[in-house]
C-alpha cells in the first residue's frame, strides 16, 4: 500500500510538471519551481529575452564589422555596437529590454542553482571584485551580476548543441561557431559612484540577488561593464574580444554615449613579458584605450597596489575581472568537462600578486594560461585522451555559458530535478556532477540540496 502511495505521488509529480507550460528552449522535464528564476505559476520564467534559439541561416549575413581591420580598434567596436544598438537596447525605468524581433538570444540552462538566472531580468551571479578591484580604495563585499546574448549565428550554434534541451549534446572535437557568430554581455554590480566615480550616473535596474536563492531580495544594480566576443577568421585564435565600461557622468542618450571601449584583444602575445612584476609588456596583440590609464587601471604616479594592469601586464581585462588573467585565456578554457589541470583562471596560492614578484612564477603562468588557443582546440591537447576516471574533454569554443549551462544541468540531475534518463553529458567522467545511474535521482540529497555543496561557481575570470 505503501508503495503504491509512493508511485502515486511521484507519478502525479511528474503528471503536474507536464501541464506546466515549457518556457521555449527549455526541457519539459525540469521542474520549474526550483529554477533560480521562478517567477510564480503564472509565468514561470519572466524576464524579457528572446529563447527560441533559430535555425542557422542559409548564407552568412553580413556585419558591420566586417569591413573593419582589428587593428582599427576602436571603429571595430564601434562597428559592433551598431548591431547592439539595432536590437532597440535601452535600461529605463529599473529595467533593461530590447525590441521583441531583435536578432539576440539567451543561452539554454542558465537558471539553476546560486548562481543561476535571478527571475527579474535573467542576470547570473559573476565573480565578486576583490579589494582595489574597481578603483582605488574600493572595498569587497560587492556583487557583480551579469546577462549575455547571443547574435544569430551564435544563437543557432547552441540551437545545435541544444536541438534536445533535455539531453543536448557535447560538440565533437573540432566544433566551432560559424564565422560571424558573435556575443555581448552587460555586467551590472552593486557597487557605486563612491566605491568607483566611473559609475556616477550609471544606468540601473532591479534585480532579484542573493549569496543563495533563498536569499534573494530586490536590489538596485548599475551597469559596469560591458564585453563582447566575435568569431572571426582574422585573428590568431579565431576570436577577437573587447570590453566598455560605463564612465559617468551621464550624457547624450545616457547608455550608448558613456560607453567608452576599454580594448580589444585577438591573442594572448604568449612570448611577451616583463620585468618587474608591475611592469607593462610590449604587446601586439591587445590594444588599450590609454585614457582610462588611473581609471581602470593604475595610472603614472597613481597609488594603486591592487591593479598596476587591466589584464595581466598589460593584456585586456575589464574592473570586473580578476587581473592576473585575460579575456582570452580564460575563455579559452571552456571545454566539457572542466579541465582538471587548470582552473578558468591563475588562483592561489600558485599565482597571487605576492608570488608573481618572482620571475619563474611569472614565467609559468604565462606557459600554462597565455597561450593563443585556435577555437575548437583544447588549451592543454592532452586532456582529450580518456582514461579509466576520465571521459576526455572536448573544447567549446570559448563559450563559458556552454560550460554552465551544462554544468547547471548536471547540478539538477543530481539533485533530483530533472526527472528522466540522466543526459549524456552529466555520465562523461570527470564531469561536474558526474551521475553513473541510467536515471537522474527520483529525489534530492536534501542536505546537499539546501547547502548548496555542489560544483557551481560562476563561469567567469
């Protein structure tokens, strides 16, 4: 009797997830009441981008880039942001938007767990700035949250991978977005003008954050940062990378006009350094807007202890992002599973600013993460070959969001909501969340469930 009670509720669990309407792109049998992003039986996923990932176009269109040498670096940008611009986006009111038909999409699988898509605008939990982060002076204990879009011929590369949001499907080695597919993400954080003055006047939204779901609360947040990615031929690891940052006081339209490019990256300048540590390496590959020199970074004469460069030496990183890094040495570490011999970016107690005062330190990181990884490669060749606990990795194409979504979905078979066959990518060993059973958990390790112990952290420098 007892288990026939038992089959009855599990099988009218499963029958009350069916009747609830399936957001597009996402799978029918995740329950939607514990997405990050629930928003009430209503309208269970609310916030206002596009997910109908298309189907890829019959002949490459082209971009406004496209007549744009890199080199040219700041009409290169700007030429991006044209495009941006023809999607209508605009932050009024405590809300950001675009028009409905515009040609931007969202990635899949990016609303479970604390780091997971918060139900206001879809904004995911990035890495938090450290102390000096974002300007001299300022403190820790800010937040820094995030939403990125895709272009039409990124978005279709993940409709491909993503052609059965219940069991997508790890890319075969050599996977790569078409040429001309392309991103921008808008960073917003908790911090203010007088934790950063760049921020004065800075656009705001509301959004719905927290250290974990169960504590999110409404909060105002101002637009940072913004970065953006473009898959194209021109460049040594077939991607080039940039990033703006809102500078205040506003003026003109009070979005696209305080967007002032920080740089543009297309490769890692693996054979340049420099001596002493602080010092800026000659580079070839990366070009810098010298005028927020003491803004984002230290300026002549400045004291700034925490952040003598935007990226390391020199290299481009936003204030968002953890400076011993580059944009591209860490985006270049998206694969499937997660390396096991590099983290995304160089961390303690290895690298810290402490210890890259000696030249071997500085020397291997730059041998380990300063590479200039072509897309579609892994950033260490020798991860690709299985072992007996070890699936072997396949690259990603710079997408970190593939990488969460994927590790996010793992996370829900795990914890027993997402119910069915457990999708293959969570059974590759060495994945996050690696589950062996045929069938994800009818239930979740609730210990592990409400304290969050499990691989989540915030796909980002």
């Amino acid at each position: 009797m007892a288990a026939g009670l038992a089959a009855t509720a599990i099988g009218y669990a499963s029958f009350a997830r069916q009747q609830q309407a399936t957001p597009a792109g996402m799978c029918g049998r995740f329950d939607l009441t514990k997405s990050s992003a629930y928003a009430g039986a209503a309208q269970p996923i609310a916030f206002p981008w596009r997910r109908d990932l298309p189907q890829p176009a019959a002949n490459r269109q082209p971009h406004a880039w496209d007549s744009v040498q890199k080199e040219n670096w700041e009409a290169y940008m700007a030429a991006f942001l044209s495009e941006v611009k023809a999607g209508g986006l605009a932050i009024a009111d405590g809300k950001a938007a675009m028009k409905p038909d515009a040609e931007w999409w969202i990635a899949p699988w990016m609303d479970y767990g604390d780091n997971g898509r918060e139900k206001n605008l879809g904004l995911t939990k990035e890495r938090n700035p450290g102390k000096g982060d974002l300007a001299p002076g300022s403190g820790t204990g800010r937040q820094v949250w995030a939403v990125g879009f895709y272009n039409r011929e990124g978005a279709a590369a993940l409709g491909q991978v993503f052609a059965d949001p219940c069991n997508p499907q790890v890319p075969q080695t050599g996977w790569s977005m078409p040429e001309g597919a392309a991103s921008f993400k808008l960073l917003f954080t908790t911090a203010t003008a007088q934790d950063a003055a760049y921020l004065d006047g800075s656009p705001e939204v509301q959004a719905f954050i927290g250290n974990r779901v169960s504590q999110r609360t409404q909060q105002t947040v101002r637009l940072l940062q913004m970065d953006i990615a473009i898959r194209d031929n021109d460049s040594p690891t077939g991607w080039i990378l940039g990033t703006y940052i809102w500078k205040g006081p506003k003026t003109g339209d009070g979005l696209f006009d305080n967007l002032v490019p920080v740089g543009l990256m297309w490769g890692n300048d693996p054979n340049a350094a420099a001596s002493p540590r602080d010092a800026m390496a000659t580079l070839t590959e990366t070009r810098l807007n010298p005028a927020l020199a003491g803004v984002v970074w230290r300026g002549h004469g400045q004291t700034w202890d925490e952040r003598p460069w935007p990226g390391f030496q020199g290299r481009l990183n936003g204030p968002a992002d953890n400076m011993i890094s580059t944009c591209m040495s860490c985006h270049a570490l998206a694969q499937w599973p997660r390396s096991k011999a590099l983290s995304i970016l160089p961390t303690g107690p290895t690298y810290t600013m402490a210890t890259l005062n000696n030249d071997q330190t500085r020397a291997a990181l730059a041998a380990s993460y300063l590479k200039n990884v072509p897309g579609g490669t892994l950033t260490d060749p020798s991860e690709a070959t299985p072992t007996a606990s070890w699936g072997g990795a396949r690259p990603l194409d710079y997408s970190l969001q593939l990488e969460a979504a994927f590790t996010r979905m793992c996370n829900a078979c795990a914890d027993g909501v997402l119910s069915g066959p457990t999708p293959a990518m969570c059974q590759v060993k060495g994945a996050a969340n690696y589950v062996a059973a045929a069938n994800c958990p009818t239930s979740a390790p609730v210990r592990r469930f409400l304290e969050g112990i499990r691989v989540d952290k915030p796909a980002r420098q």
